[in-house]
C-alpha cells in the first residue's frame, strides 16, 4: 500500500537523474515491505499448522516437522526438528541418494548366466551358474531371456547342474532389527544376491461348487511350493472368511489355506489374492528356471544347488537394470527389496564382496557427513526403513534436502522424479484428492505400527518449492487418523503465498 501510494502522488521530475534517485529511494522500501509480507505470511503458516496439531490426539503422541523453503533459502516452521524418531520408510531417501551420489544413476545391476565344460552338438556338458546383482526387480519374464538364450544356443540337453552363485552378499536373510512376526509379509523379503518375483509368490482363490474345496492358482505356477487347501466353497449370498498364510514358524515353502469362499465369479480379484514372502530366494529362482527349461523342452535331470563360480566359465547371457529405474520402483512403489538391494550395492562398491549391511550404512553416513551433521547422532540399521532400530530427525532429511537441492542439482532432479505425486501415483494415488496438493507435492511415504512418515517437496501458490518433512509416531489408533494431520499440513503449503 505504501508503494502503490508513492507512485500515485509521483510528483514532476525535472530530469532523469532526479527520477533515479526516486527510484533508488524506493528500493528499500520495496525490500521492507516485501519482508513484511514474507513475514506475515510465515505468521499465517505457522499458525494454521499450530491449529492443525492443537488436538488431543498429540496429548499422547509425538510429532516433528522440518519445512524449508528452497527457493528463498528460508526456514518455515520447525518443531522437534531434532528428536531422533523412526523414519520408516522415509529411509529411503538416504538410500536413493547414496546410490545416486556413489554409484550414479546410470549403475547397472547385473544378473549373469554362465556355463562350465563344452557344448557339443545340442548338449552342454557342463554345469550352468547364475550368479546375482542384487537385481531386486528380476521376473520370471527375465528369466525367459536365460532360456531364449539357450534355444539359441542350440542346446537341447544339459548334462551337468544348475548352481547360484551368491557370493557378492553375506549370509544373513533379512535386515537387522527386523521383526520375526513379520513372516510371511512380502514387505519382510527374504534377501539375497539372486532375487526373482519379489522373492515372493501370489496365490489366488476363487469358489467352486457348494461344500467342494475352491480353486487355487499359484502365480507363478510352480512345484517349489506345497498348498495344503483346508478351505471350502460357501453360497454366494455369504461372505469370504478365508486365510491365506505359509507354514512360516518352520520356515516351510508350504501354503496353508482355511475358511470360506464364495462361490461365483471373483468380482474384485485382490481381494482373493494373497501374496506371501518365500524364503532360500537363489533354490525359488533355480526351480523356476528348471521349470522354464521342462516347458521349453530342454532335458535337464541334474542337481540344483549354490556353488562360487569356477574361474574357467563362459558367458551366456546377462539381464541389465539400471538404477534409475529401480529407483522409481522403490520410492513410488515403497518397495522394501529394491532398498535393500541397493544397500548391497553400495557396499559391493566401497567394499566388494562378500558386501554386508553395515558396509552400505558406512556409505550413507559419509552422505550425511556432507550435509554438515554428524552421522553419529543417528541409528541407521537397514536401508528400507523396516527396522525401528532406525532413528533419525525431520532436521537431517531437511538437511540432505538442501544439500542436493544447492550442490548436486542433477541428482536432486532424479530423485525428485521418482517420488510418487499426491492424488496420482504410487503410495500417494489417493491421498489429497481435490487439493492443491493434487498432482503437485511430491513425496516419499512411510509406514509402521504407530508410525506415519511423509517428507517431499510442494510447488507453493507463490511458485517457490517448498522442501517438508513431517514424522508422527507412538499412537495406537489407525495410521489414518495420523496421515489426515499430514495431509492437512500439506494442503497449506500449496496454498502458501
């Protein structure tokens, strides 16, 4: 208004110099007053966000926020900025960008078929080994290029064994500090150096006649498990109470299902599909592959086992995926494996093989070292964010914000784009529908018992890029109740101006 006012009553000027030094005059008032619109408007956020998280529900549970605005270089709003909470699946932020940082986008994870001995004729005589990358997005589709390769190879018989070689990683399953009870969540994969399908299998359930057992499809079909079906076919009219679980206590590849199932046509067809983690990943792959070879009529009555591979081999085939695209899996998606893998990576490449966990973690913290904090204030475990021996602040993820935002902008595009959009995609497709945060905030989602996670980036009303991230945890209710105050907050900083 003071600005408006001046150059309405602009008195006569008699020559340019005169009308510089108005201008010139006005320049501090223009800074001024836009810092008092600046002000009033982190005012009006900060207020709208203590409204917000001003609710019984936080008698009782924590929250922290960290908001950045990148554009100006400014802090928002802050509050327990630096308690040391569980991240989540939040944790994978800090993976993505140590694997773009130390291995670049571009990294390829190899997964490589080979053979020992000769091929003579149409036989091999010899032994054939694959030996895994930490490939954690390989599928049986995959699988087919291995023995496409061998059709062309013109080999119809194979004297010898099928081995995995999965000496690029240690010998431990699952990451530390992950939960025992989590068996058989597919969210809770068995690892390994050689994954295929998640390291998982989908079974799927449909009614027969009345009082028959109903009909189950293993996807995909395979002799590795044993299904033990307990359950039965119910009318239509009642509803599916059935279980779908694997002898999991044991350790057992066996599939156990109970209850009732409706009979009919499967009207919404996840409902009726259970999917269930498998452990001993590298004998799942090699049962498939033999399985392929069968359906292709390639004879093979050899062993299958794990076994380093020999020096004196050849290569027959390999499957590349990038980094890149694992990444848009991982982080749109939430998928825990791909994190992982990726954990092993990196420490495949600092400190070659066998790699560990704890070697790809000493990657993460010379990352954090760069964003000016000390890594050892933190608890890292794993790199999905499974763990709650995971402890980190909304401060550090705010912090490698800014760091790659200023210093590595290439990185900080790539891994912007592969987060998922609020109301389109990935882990956020129905969150914030008809908001402004709507095709707009980008974000990486996080989920566990009594743990709420989202940190991301928003496009303001005002067009800067506001940098945000928000842990709530220790409740007992739904995660729902505690994403609806995310969301909230959200929704105000698309509206900021």
């Amino acid at each position: 208004m003071i600005l408006s006012w001046l150059f309405k009553h602009k008195p006569a000027l008699p020559s340019g110099r005169v009308e510089l030094k108005f201008y010139i005059f006005l320049i501090p008032l223009f800074l001024f007053n836009t810092s008092l619109f600046s002000q009033s408007s982190v005012k009006q956020l900060e207020a709208g966000i203590n409204k917000i998280i001003d609710d019984p529900f936080f008698e009782s549970s924590v929250i922290s926020i960290d908001i950045f605005n990148l554009t100006d270089n400014l802090p928002l709003y802050k509050k327990n900025n630096r308690l040391l909470l569980h991240p989540a699946s939040n944790m994978k932020i800090l993976t993505s960008l140590a694997g773009l940082l130390f291995l670049g986008s571009g990294y390829q994870f190899e997964t490589k078929m080979l053979h020992t001995g000769i091929i003579s004729g149409d036989t091999l005589y010899g032994d054939i080994y694959v030996v895994g990358g930490f490939d954690p997005d390989f599928t049986t589709d995959d699988l087919e290029k291995f023995v496409n390769e061998l059709e062309n190879s013109g080999i119809k018989y194979i004297a010898g064994n099928l081995y995995t070689d999965l000496s690029a990683k240690d010998s431990l399953y699952w990451g530390k500090g992950w939960m025992w009870d989590d068996e058989p969540d597919p969210n809770a994969p068995y690892l390994s150096a050689l994954n295929i399908n998640d390291n998982s299998i989908e079974v799927f359930i449909s009614g027969t006649e009345i009082d028959s057992l109903p009909s189950v499809k293993l996807i995909p079909e395979t002799e590795y498990v044993q299904v033990e079906n307990l359950a039965v076919t119910v009318a239509a009219s009642n509803k599916n109470n059935f279980n779908i679980t694997r002898s999991w206590v044991e350790r057992e590849n066996k599939i156990i299902i109970d209850g009732e199932v409706r009979s009919g046509k499967v009207i919404d067809k996840d409902r009726n599909t259970e999917k269930l983690s498998l452990p001993e990943p590298g004998k799942y792959f090699l049962t498939l592959l033999k399985e392929q070879l069968q359906r292709r009529g390639i004879i093979f009555k050899g062993l299958i086992d794990k076994k380093t591979l020999p020096e004196n081999s050849t290569h027959l085939s390999s499957v590349y995926r990038s980094l890149d695209t694992v990444l848009v899996n991982m982080n749109k998606e939430s998928d825990n494996l791909s994190a992982e893998m990726l954990l092993y990576a990196l420490a495949l490449n600092d400190s070659g093989a066998p790699a560990s966990a704890e070697n790809g973690i000493e990657a993460i913290r010379r990352m954090i070292e760069l964003t000016g904090l000390d890594e050892e204030n933190y608890s890292l475990a794993d790199g999905s964010g499974v763990s709650r021996y995971n402890l980190i602040s909304t401060e550090l993820i705010i912090n490698i914000f800014k760091y790659f935002y200023n210093s590595k902008p290439y990185i900080f595009k790539t891994f912007y784009n592969t987060l998922s959009t609020a109301g389109i995609d990935g882990t956020l497709e129905k969150r914030m529908r008809n908001t402004l945060g709507e095709g707009n905030l980008k974000a990486k989602t996080g989920t566990l018992n009594g743990v709420a996670t989202l940190s991301g980036f928003v496009n303001a009303a005002n067009g800067d890029l506001i940098a945000f991230s928000i842990f709530i945890q220790n409740y007992t209710t739904k995660n729902l109740t505690a994403r609806k105050f995310i969301d909230r907050i959200c929704e105000l900083l698309a509206g900021f101006k």
